[in-house]
C-alpha cells in the first residue's frame, strides 16, 4: 500500500509539473522578442537563457569561434533567426534557438 500511495504522488506531481504544450518559438519571441523591451527581470532572464543555450553548445564542441560573442550578439542572432523562421512558429524554442546559433556560429 504505501508503494501505491509513492506512485500515485509521483504521477500526480509529474502531471502538474510539465506542461501540456512545449515553449515554442513563437512563446519565446512574444515573451523575449521584438517587441519593447521587458521588464529588467524578463530581460535577464532572456539573455541568460541564451547565453547559456551558447555555452552549453560550446562546452559541447559544436561552436566554433575563438572568441565568445556578447550577449547582445547572441540575442541579436537568435532574434534575427526567430523573425526570419516565423513560418515555423511551432517549432519548439529550444530547436529554434539551437538551429540559429548554429547558423551563426557552429562548425562547418
């Protein structure tokens, strides 16, 4: 019984912690995007989870440039890409986010 009653709250807490949808593309550029600029906690918080996207490519070693770009440059890249893909709007943030820095920045 008490095995039941751990399954049954693990289930339970997994169902409400993940989201039905993925965060898309589109979700990303709408919260983070083109538009005016956010509060200073939305922009941190955008910046950083590109910034760490690139670093996370590079410790990977799909990166190739010598010198790290800036922030604003890697916003720039993923902004322009988003704006260019907007065909693809469904597409999962992440996969999006990916595909551009590797566009910009990825080895060849």
């Amino acid at each position: 019984m008490p095995f039941a009653l751990a399954g049954a709250l693990i289930a339970a807490s997994v169902a409400v912690t993940n989201p039905p949808e993925a965060y898309t593309g589109m979700d990303y550029s709408q919260h983070c995007g083109n538009g005016p600029p956010g509060i200073v906690l939305d922009n941190a918080y955008c910046d950083g989870y590109l910034v760490g996207f690139y670093d996370a490519l590079a410790a990977s070693g799909v990166m190739c440039r010598r010198r790290p770009p800036t922030d604003r440059q890697i916003a720039g890249v993923v902004q322009n890409w988003l704006r260019r893909h907007s065909t693809h709007p469904v597409n999962p943030a992440g996969y999006m986010i990916r595909n551009g820095l590797l566009r910009a920045w990825g080895c060849r």
